[in-house]
C-alpha cells in the first residue's frame, strides 16, 4: 500500500502542474473563440493535430526506451542519458530541416496556400520539443518532480503572456490608438499565425533552463547502447501514433472529409473549428491521464521486478478507473453551463452533445495505457505494432465512414472505436503473455454505467435551473453510491487514511 501511496503523490505534484499549467493554457480557448473567426480556430486545430502526429515521429518512443534501458539493463543511466540525448539531437537536425524545406509543398497541399511560413515554424517547434524530451524524462526517471513541474510550470506561463500580448493587447492598443497600424510589422489580419508563434517563442526560451535542471548532456552515439534502445522504441512509435490516431486525425481530417455545405451558413474549416472547440472541453480527463501517465511509466517499470507487481498492476487500473469514471460524469452533467463558459462565440454549444463520448474516449486511452505495461516490461514491444495498425485503421474507417453522415459525432466516434479495440487487444494478448489479475466484469459495469448515466444528465432538463443542477449532479452520487456498495469490503485498501482517523 505504502507503493501506492507513493505513486498517488507523485501523480499529484505532475497532476498539479499538469493540471494547473495546462488549465491556464486551457483558458486560452475563450480568447480565441472571443477573438479569432471559427476559420481561424479551425486552421489552428488542423495544424496543432499535425504538429501532434509528427511530435511523435520526431521522438520515435525514445522517451519509454530511455526509461527502460536506465533501469533495467544494467546499463549506467548517465550513459544512457548523453546516448539518447545525442540520438534525438542528430534526428531532429535531419528531420526539422526536410519539413522546413517541404514547407511550401505541405501549404499548397493542406490547403494554406501562400502561408508555407506557418510549416517553417512547425518544424521549429517540433525541433525544440524533440531536444527537450530526454531532458524532461530524466527529472521524472529520477524523481524529481518540482523540478519536472516548474520547468513546464514556466513554458505554459511563457505561450500564455505571448498569445496575450500577441491576440489580445496589440490589436486592442492598435485600435485605441495608441500603438500605430503596423506597429513591429504586426498583422491585423493574422489569427494563427500568432498561437504558432507564442508557442515557438516559449519552447525556445525554455530550452537552456531545461537543458541546465537535467544536467548537461556529452555528445556520444555508442552502438551497444544505440541499437538496442532502435529495436526497443521503434514498435513503440507505432504505439504512439496510434495514440495520436485516436486523440488527433478526426481533428486533422475532419474539414477535408465533411461535406461543404453539411452545417448551414458554415464552411468545413469553421466547422473543424467548432468541433476543436469541443474537443478542448473534454481536456481534463486528458489531463489526469497525462499526470497519471508523467508519474506511472516509470514507477511501473520499477515495480516490475517485485513478486507482487502484477497484484499491484491490477489495484492501480481499478482505482484509475473508479476516479476517472467519478470525473467523466461530474464533466457530462454540467456541460449545460461549462460550455458556454469556455466557449464565448455563437455556434459552439452545438456540439457539446459529442463530449461525453470524448471523455470516455479519452478514459479508454487511460485504460489502455494500463494495459500496455505487459509488453513493456516483457519487451515484446513489436505487438504494440499490430495492437496500433488496427485501431489506426479502425480511426480512419469509422471518420472517413461517419463524419459525413453524423458530422461532430462521427469525429467524437473515431476516438471511441479505435481505444475500444485497442484495449480489446491488449487485454486479450496481455493475459496470455503476463497474466494480470485485473477485476475485469466490476471494471466494465463502472464504465458502461458511467457512460450511460454521463449521458442522461447531460439531456435531463427541466424548466428549473436550480432543479436541473441537483438532478443532474445527484446522478455522481446515485454512481459513488454503487461503487460503496460494491466495493465495501475493499474500500479499506483504498481510503487507507481511514484507519488513522479512527486512533
């Protein structure tokens, strides 16, 4: 109990900063919903998809192979530190200049003709977050998790003061007149070309301070360390695109596949941009996951030579489920008012209906990374190749399928298939391989009856604001309330405080 304690609290310091960081970010969408056209938006989520996509093609799971070959192949960490280090360094020079110089193809090509400046700048973006991955693995692998939350504390902070002063302050200092039409060669006309840049000028100034908390690197490619840690990460990309897949191409395909005219007095651009809009609402089980995740990859791979880590496995995914299960309803029941909230320009709330389906989504993807520990640790990385072909395949089936049928839902639908069949896949293949003693039929029914009451408070409605308030959050209690009673006899193990209130 006391390793699960333990991994609650450095979930919570990566979840702070997570959550904190990534909520102020978050923020920003009521800027750009205020301030920018849904065109805009839209381009912003077609190009931040791409940037997703091909983040992890500059990474190639280097940050996993890193893990694992600092503390299980009786390798000195250090070395392997300045190996990978330098690995990604000579990747990312290959790979950032032949974007930078396909920029004007991939413009005329995704349809931004005469802006092939904002693929130059996604390649450099893309440079500064590959060169900063090793580094940030390196606090989380030794535990160093202030560290490994100021760092990314201050990036956020740095990307939130740039868009301010770049959407916001400028153009409102342009149009009070006291700042001249053109001030620094500023364009009025420009929406994202302004996100890229805030964003380019963070991760740049981030850079040294990273680079000097972490450690300076040597420069060192050894092959009895290189090529083992190729054959290791490599699988493991396929794993990450399909991660991608799942949270990004309906973002990325989505204006190309709906029809023009499916969404009346809106283009398929602006539609792209309501549907991204909507996408950000369901980025707090994101959130969660990705602090679960800073936290647990490398505490699996520590347990992963105790006799009772599979014993251990097992808790973490019921108590993963149970709370992400308690978030997912308590966001679908207050969509009513969260959305107009966040979500400030007209049009936006008709697609709130979609995020229920996106939290679970994204809950599927927490599951699976549960899941995915077996070929971690046993290093049968290469069936995370085929478990990724599939519900890549599954992704694009169902968007291509269903988006212009269904529009919002079709997008929203993707991200459910393509996690459902992967943890389909990696649950049937993990017990034959590394049996865990997962509590299979309870974990389900929460899911299934989570989704099913997410839903019906999201359409309970009265004529009452205040009623509908307390129906629909009384439906969080009606789903805690099963959880104690069918949990009773192992509430103990979970709520270890108890014991301590009662001396």
């Amino acid at each position: 109990m006391s390793n699960l304690r333990k991994l609650a609290g450095q979930t919570a310091i990566y979840g702070l900063s997570s959550i904190l960081g990534r909520s102020i970010n978050f923020l920003l969408i009521i800027i750009y919903t205020a301030y920018l056209s849904k065109a805009e938006l839209g381009a912003f989520t077609t190009l931040y998809a791409l940037i997703g996509f091909l983040n992890i093609i500059f990474t190639y799971g280097m940050e996993t192979a890193f893990f694992r070959f600092s503390t299980g192949k009786n390798l000195d960490p250090e070395k392997v530190y300045h190996n990978t280090q330098s690995l990604l360094i000579t990747s990312t020079l290959v790979l950032g200049s032949g974007l930078y110089l396909l920029a004007p193809w991939l413009a005329d090509w995704m349809e931004y003709p005469d802006q092939a400046y904002l693929f130059r700048w996604t390649a450099m973006i893309l440079s500064f977050d590959a060169i900063l991955a090793i580094p940030f693995a390196k606090l989380r692998l030794e535990n160093r998790a202030f560290a490994f939350a100021g760092a990314k504390m201050i990036n956020i902070v740095l990307n939130v003061i740039f868009n301010l002063i770049l959407i916001v302050v400028i153009p409102d200092l342009i149009n009070s007149g006291h700042l001249s039409e053109g001030f620094l060669g500023y364009k009025s006309y420009w929406g994202v070309e302004y996100i890229l840049l805030a964003n380019l000028f963070a991760n740049g100034l981030i850079i040294p301070f990273v680079w000097w908390r972490a450690g300076i690197f040597k420069f060192k490619l050894e092959g009895e360390v290189i090529r083992p840690m190729w054959n290791y990460s490599l699988p493991l990309l396929f794993m990450g695109l399909a991660g991608v897949t799942n949270d990004l191409i309906s973002r990325l395909l989505f204006e190309y596949v709906l029809p023009e005219s499916f969404y009346s007095g809106m283009s398929s651009r602006a539609a792209a941009g309501v549907f991204g809009a909507n996408f950000k609402l369901a980025v707090l089980m994101s959130l969660v996951i990705q602090a679960f995740k800073y936290a647990a990859e490398p505490f699996f791979f520590k347990q992963s030579t105790d006799q009772y880590s599979r014993d251990l496995y097992a808790k973490v995914m019921h108590a993963f489920i149970l709370f992400c299960t308690v978030l997912m309803i308590a966001i679908s029941v207050n969509l009513n008012w969260i959305g107009p909230l966040f979500l400030r320009g007209e049009g936006y709330s008709d697609g709130l209906f979609i995020v229920p389906t996106l939290l679970m989504g994204y809950l599927l993807l927490g599951v699976y990374f549960n899941l995915s520990i077996w070929f971690k640790v046993t290093d049968k990385t290469n069936y995370s190749f085929w478990i990724t072909l599939i519900g890549a395949l599954i992704s694009i089936v169902v968007i291509i399928w269903l988006v212009p049928i269904l529009g919002f839902l079709g997008g929203a639908l993707s991200t459910l298939a393509c996690y459902l069949m992967m943890c389909i896949l990696c649950f049937f293949f993990g017990q034959k391989y590394y049996s865990i003693p997962y509590k299979t039929g309870r974990d389900l029914f929460y899911l299934v009856f989570g989704f099913a009451l997410s839903y019906l408070g999201f359409y309970l409605k009265t004529e009452i604001p205040l009623v509908d308030f307390l129906l629909k959050n009384s439906l969080i209690l009606v789903f805690i309330g099963f959880v104690m009673v069918l949990e009773k006899a192992h509430l103990k193990a979970y709520l270890p405080f108890r014991r301590n209130l009662k001396n």
